[in-house]
C-alpha cells in the first residue's frame, strides 16, 4: 500500500530527452556575421575610447605647458 504522500520518487532530477540538430546553414552564416560586425563595432569603440583618452591626457599637458610658460613671462 503506497501512499502518494510519501512517495519521493517525484522529486528526483530525471534526465532530459536533447537530441543534437545538425546547424542551420543560414543560421551558421548569420551568426559569423554578427559576430564579424560585432568585432568590428567593438574594435572601434576600442578606439575611440583611447583617442578621447590620450586626447585628455595631451590636453593636460599642453595645458600644463602653456600655463608654464605664462608663469616664466610674468
């Protein structure tokens, strides 16, 4: 006499039925081509983040030299 109350058999982590399918050609060749375009845009992100920053950094110093240079004048 089994009660369902106790039965802890419902609990217990069965394995999934996954079946591999072979990859969509057109899928495949959209997938490689976001992630080209991604590469790209994130390459350029890249570069433009290091261009604002050694722009801030050659702006210092330029800053730096002028106020310098102001000084030794007075």
């Amino acid at each position: 006499m089994a009660q369902h109350a106790y039965d802890l058999s419902m609990f217990e982590e069965k394995k999934p039925n996954v079946v591999a399918l072979k990859p969509n050609k057109k899928a495949v060749r959209a997938n490689k081509r976001q992630r080209r375009v991604q590469s790209t845009l994130n390459t350029l992100a890249t570069v433009a983040c290091t261009a604002v920053a050694l722009s801030f950094v050659l702006l210092a110093i330029f800053a730096r030299v002028r106020l310098t240079e102001l000084n030794t004048s007075i």
